[in-house]
C-alpha cells in the first residue's frame, strides 16, 4: 500500500502533523505534541479511500485491514497520547472510537447525544460500523464550551449540521495552535452564534497556526444561504398541501429551523423517523416552548416522548395541509413503502419533499437518490433537492481569517489547499500591522 502522506510543522516546541484531511473532504486526524503532552484532534474514516477497496459484497475484515489500506489513522497516532478531542459526531471525524487504546481519554461534544445516535445506530451492526462507538461509554468525557482544560484546550462551539460540533483552541507554551473541525459562518438556527463572535470572547488577539477547513473551495455546486433556505421553505409552506423536509440526523439546527417556519405557517411539525428523537429532547432542553404542535408518527411504535403521537396514514394524510413533516432520508424511503403495504389510498399530488445532501459529502450513501426518486413519483410528489451547506462559504474565509488572525495557515478538509493558500497570503499582510 502506498504509505499515508503527513505534514509537520514546528512551532519552537510545538509540532503539529496532519495524517487526515490533507487535499481530500474528511477523514481529518490532528495531532499536537508539546513535551510530553500529545493530543489528537479527530479520528476520522476516509470515506475517499473506502470507496476505493470496499463496495457491494466486498467489505472490510475489520478495523485492522481498515488501518493497513489507510482507511482509519495508523496506531503511531494513539501511541503516548493523552487525549482524543472529537469535534462533531459526523464519522469522517469521530472515526471508530472503539479502536483506540484505553488508556487515552476520549473527549466528545456530548456523550448522551453520542450514545442516542451513533452508538444506538451502529453499535449492534454487525459489521465494522460496530467499532465507531468507543468500548466504554461510561469512560468518555464531555467537552466543557469555552474553558481551558487541563491540556490547555478550550472547546469553542461553532455552527455545522452535526449537533454540537466544537472548534478547538489549544494555548502551548510555544504556539497557539486554532483546529476548525466543520463549521457553518452564519448559523442556520438560533443555536449557535457566528465563530468572530465567539472568539472575541476568548480575548485571543492572534494564533500561531490555524489548520481550517475549506469544503466549499472548488465547488462544482453552490450551496444555498440559510436565508435562501427559508425562502423556499416558506413558498412550499404557502403553495403546496404536504411538506417533507429530509433532514440529516445529526442536524438540529436544520431541524430546528424547519420547526420555526412550520410555526410561523400554523403548521404542525411531524417528527417520522426514530434517529430525530434525540432532537426533540434536545429542544426540551434548549427551547421548550418549540415542543408545542410537535407530534411524532405513531406508526413508528415508539415510547411516549414529551411530544404526542398522530397516525400519519389516518391524521395527517387525511389534512396534509396542516402538517410539516421531519424525516431523514432513510426513515422517509421507509414509511412511503408502509404505505403501500398498508394499502392506502393516499393522494398526495400538490404535496412536495425537500432532499438535503447528506452531510459530510464523503460519507455513507444509506438511501439511494434513485430509489426515492421512484417512490417520490409514484406518490405524485414533486421532489426539491437542495444543498444547505454546514460548511462556510469561499467569501466567509476573509471574516474568519481576521477573526483569529493566524500567522500560519494549514488548509484541511479541502480539495482546494492551494487556492486557500493564494486567498491567504492576499489577506495576511494587512492582519499583522
């Protein structure tokens, strides 16, 4: 196998290396050495890589044929570390926790989210998939938001479609070192704020090197602006009977905002898929007062949450008008072929289904575009496909770069390094003066 390429750069005393993320979309893994502190930042699959030795009936033997092929970060990653930060729960990012030493702590956004999604997702798979959970939940340890921990790294929440999702900040005695994970500029929902904000919290006048990610340089496809979101999201509210909006599991802020505009359209949100049931108490946490007019499908056959049950098939189908359902892709697929078991006559002509792209791009494809494709129009259903990034756009990297001011710039989770650095070099005199 052809050996797996890292950058290093030093800092006085401070090095940084790169095994994922370098000229590609996912797949990051950062580490940082000081002395004797080693931390790594993410510990991601490279789906690019997967796809290249796996598919259809050939699939992985498991974790250690995943580290060989360069699927997953080598072990010499892991050796003496003394912690993993994992920045989102998206898996070109979080990666496979079960894999690594026991001895090294694992700092995640939130333990409680993690077990209710992926560990409860993939944890049983039967597959490598049953690695991504880490081998003991009670042993991972929550992120504390804007506080320097006992390694020197304060956690800075940023907005992306993984819910919570941290940017990380690292004080060394040499370097000041910014990782940006995946993040959104202007947030969706009222979540989280935007990151120049956050930073002049932390009263840090410059870093020494800041590793940010750049997924929408080179883009062959614009993505649409959270405003441009809305707008469409309120002509279909006003224009068409039953609205699908297929929103990514991990997004709470795309969830929360399609509960807003329902609202302000005096309809009710419809939760129909079992992985968004950990977004609903959420809100109750954050924002209680949105749980009113919230159902989930009683069809799915779940315990009674703090929201009530309605049948899709008898309730809502029957006035879809007043409804707004909340569904993944997945979970979607799902129920249209219940309906057609259950034999309904459902006329959902003049009813229409948002498609978002799965984010990360990189990732596992669960439901193919064709299939739902098929059924959508089976129904008469008019299908949207929209990109609603959770990564910022090209003209929000001057923003973020005179936000943090960094003296060094290592361009992550892109395609387009070499164009980040132009951009860079353009705008870094004039940071400095």
């Amino acid at each position: 196998m052809p050996a797996r390429r890292v950058l290093e750069r030093r800092y006085g005393r401070v090095k940084v290396k790169v095994y994922g993320g370098l000229n590609e979309i996912g797949g990051n893994c950062v580490v940082v050495e000081d002395g004797d502190r080693k931390l790594v930042f993410d510990n991601g699959i490279r789906f690019s890589v997967l796809r290249r030795f796996y598919g259809g009936r050939v699939e992985p033997l498991g974790p250690s044929e995943l580290r060989s092929v360069g699927v997953i970060p080598p072990s010499e990653v892991f050796e003496n570390a003394t912690a993993v930060y994992i920045s989102h729960f998206h898996l070109d990012h979080v990666g496979l926790l079960g894999t690594i030493p026991p001895d090294v702590d694992i700092k995640v956004p939130d333990s409680r989210i993690l077990g209710e999604t992926l560990a409860s997702w993939y944890g049983r798979s039967g597959s490598w998939l049953a690695y991504v959970p880490p081998r003991d939940m009670d042993a991972v340890k929550d992120l504390t938001p804007m506080v320097e921990d006992e390694n020197g790294v304060v956690a800075i929440p940023v907005s992306h479609s993984s819910y919570p999702a941290y940017a990380f900040l690292y004080r060394g005695g040499d370097a000041i070192v910014f990782y940006s994970g995946d993040l959104r500029f202007e947030p969706l929902a009222g979540v989280n704020r935007r990151l120049d904000r956050v930073m002049e919290g932390l009263k840090v006048d410059e870093v020494d090197v800041a590793l940010l990610e750049g997924t929408n340089f080179g883009s062959g496809q614009a993505p649409v602006t959270p405003s441009a979101f809305s707008e469409l999201l309120s002509l279909l509210f006003k224009e068409y009977e039953l609205v699908a909006v297929s929103i990514d599991p991990l997004d709470l802020e795309m969830f929360t905002a399609t509960v807003n505009l329902s609202k302000i359209y005096g309809r009710s949100v419809v939760v129909g898929s079992k992985r968004l049931l950990w977004a609903i108490e959420e809100l109750e946490k954050i924002a209680p007062w949105m749980l009113k007019d919230l159902y989930v499908i009683e069809e799915l056959d779940i315990p009674l949450l703090q929201a009530d049950l309605i049948s899709l098939a008898h309730e809502v189908l029957k006035r879809p008008g007043d409804y707004a359902l909340a569904i993944d892709p997945v979970g979607l697929l799902q129920i249209l072929r219940k309906l057609k078991e259950w034999e309904e006559t459902t006329d959902l002509a003049g009813s229409a289904v948002v498609l978002t792209d799965p984010e990360p791009r990189e990732s596992l494809k669960e439901a193919e575009e064709e299939a739902l494709k098929a059924w959508f129009k089976s129904f008469g259903v008019h299908a949207f496909r929209l990109r609603l990034s959770g990564h910022y756009l090209p003209h929000h990297f001057r923003h973020i770069v005179e936000a943090l001011k960094p003296r060094d710039l290592i361009p992550i989770h892109t395609e387009e390094a070499r164009l980040m650095d132009k951009l860079f070099k353009k705008i870094q005199p004039s940071l400095h003066r």
